[in-house]
C-alpha cells in the first residue's frame, strides 16, 4: 500500500454498511475512492442490509463499473451484527476498515486509523470522534450505556471507541464466529491487541440515522447479558433476601417472592437464550462475491465460481 500513511498496512477492505442510503451510496463511492486512489491493492463492500429503496441497484451499478466494488445484498433486514458479520467474512483484503455510508467521519480520517496500525503492534484500531456531531439524545443515551458497562457491570470496553474502526480482518473472523454481541467489548474480551486515535466528525449530509433509542436499548441489554454476571448475581441476592423476609414473617414478603421468581425467570432466559444454538445470523439475497451455501436460502446449492474472464466474483442471485 502506497500513499498518505507511511509505513502503512498493505491490502484495505472497506466495508460500508447500507440501508435505505438511495443517492448516498454514489456520494460515499466517489469520496472514499477518491481520498484512497493511492491504495493499490483497493476493495470498497457494500453490504446492502435489505434496502426497500434503490440502494441495491445504485450499488450493482457501481460494481458493474469498478471492479473495485464488491457487493452483499440480505433478504431483509438483519440489523449491524449481522452487517459486520457478512463484511467481516467476505473482506478480501488483510485489514478491513469499517465506514458508514453518512461519511460523517470524513474518509480522509481513515489515514490516521492506519498510521495508528502502522508497525503492525495493533490488530485493531479504533476512532474516537472528536466533538462529535450527532443529535443531544443519541449522545447522551451513548454516554449512558458506556458508562453503566463500565462502572455499573464491570465489562471491559475502549473508552472512546466508536463503530469506524480498522481491524486485521483474520482478527475480526475469529471474533464474529465467537457471535459475542458486541464485537467492541469482544475485542479486550478476546485480548486483540487495540489501541485510539482521535478522528474529526461531521453532520450528517443527507437521510436520518438508523439508530433509535429503542434500537440502542436493545443493544444495550445485548451489551450487559452478553458480557456480564452481574444481573445473574443481582437476581440471586434478591431471591436471597426474599426467603430471608418469608421465613422472619416480614410485613409484604408474601409480594416479594412471586416479584423475585418473576425476575429470576426473566433474568435466567436471557441467559438461557446465549446458551442456545446460534440461528444464522443473515441470509444473502444478491452478491457479486462467493457464497457459501448456508449464506443463502438454498442451502443445498454449491458456491458460485468465479469467472473464467472477468477476474472477479461472478454474480450470485440467491446462492446460483
């Protein structure tokens, strides 16, 4: 690899998540190939999670064009996980870096994330956003669940990390097979060796931001039963005092128990449920990569070949 970042590593893969970005798509093809002319060894993945607009035919043009451009299309959408997981296993270069289609962090910042990895002592390395630029409540409620996993469930995380990362993608493979919940606590989980640099952030030009509180809710309890005992060792000591005030005779102990079993019963489930065999965590609809046949519907249908011409992945429509 050749260019602003010296001593760099050599071979990027970035995956840029989609969904519903209609003309953003062209917008975030035309800055990153431009701000990384210089990389030789270039592949942009698109990961189109289920668009009902006209992302997937903006991007099947792209790659019609530029050989550059590598595509996944899901038969719905399956949410960020499944985004990184499906990005992760199909990146064909040694490092992915993972940049959302908004660009409100510039593709310019992504130089500094490979300085940040150049001698090769980091196997990830994460942005923190400086100043950053989203709307007061996003912050906040981010702010909220970073500190609670930290203070509150004693989960290990970079402080200050955000989701634009570089990451040596063999690194990232073993992570996203582990289907830990949250791949930026499984990063010190896993002991990959990680490190910050400071990025600039922007508005966003154009859309709305798919992350709701509701969203981020639910990622939170992902966070803190995917990593933590803690809500486990809460229902114990509550089932604890429970019998303690039913055997004493204390005024309400009657209520106590049924509201503690009650508890206990959901706090188990969700344990319960990362017991159980992991589901497949997205099926692919349209690629112009190599499938394999479980990324499909037809799981019994072989991978398609690659060209015997074109010197790139064929297309493959629901794993032909």
């Amino acid at each position: 690899m050749t260019g602003a970042s010296t001593g760099a590593p050599t071979g990027l893969t970035v995956l840029v998540p989609c969904f519903n970005e209609g003309a953003q798509v062209e917008v975030a093809y035309r800055e990153l190939t431009a701000e990384l002319a210089a990389i030789e060894d270039l592949e942009i993945l698109f990961v189109d999670d289920g668009s009902t607009d006209d992302s997937l035919a903006r991007i099947r043009a792209l790659a019609e064009a530029d050989p550059r451009v590598r595509y996944l299309s899901f038969t719905r959408n399956f949410g960020i996980e499944a985004v990184m997981a499906a990005g992760f296993r199909h990146a064909g270069q040694p490092w992915t870096v993972q940049c959302d289609a908004d660009l409100q962090v510039p593709p310019s910042q992504i130089w500094r994330l490979l300085d940040g990895a150049a001698g090769g002592h980091y196997d990830v390395v994460f942005g923190r956003r400086v100043r950053r630029r989203d709307p007061l409540v996003r912050r906040l409620g981010s702010a909220g669940m970073h500190w609670a996993a930290r203070a509150v469930f004693r989960i290990e995380m970079p402080r200050g990390a955000s989701t634009f990362r570089l990451v040596r993608t063999p690194v990232a493979r073993t992570i996203m097979e582990l289907r830990l919940p949250w791949f930026m606590a499984a990063v010190p989980l896993v002991g990959a060796r990680h490190t910050l640099v400071e990025v600039s952030h922007r508005e966003r030009d154009a859309g709305r931001s798919k992350l709701r509180l509701a969203r981020l809710a639910g990622h939170s309890f992902e966070l803190f039963f995917g990593f933590s005992w803690r809500p486990l060792n809460a229902v114990y000591l509550l089932a604890a005092l429970g019998l303690v005030a039913a055997a004493l005779g204390l005024p309400g102990a009657h209520l106590l128990v049924p509201a503690v079993t009650l508890a206990a019963v959901a706090v188990v489930g969700r344990y319960v449920h990362r017991l159980a065999p992991p589901r497949p965590a997205y099926y692919v609809r349209e690629a112009n990569v190599p499938l394999r046949p479980e990324d499909t519907l037809f799981q019994g249908a072989p991978t398609p070949p690659p060209p015997l011409s074109a010197g790139r992945p064929s297309s493959a429509r629901g794993g032909r």
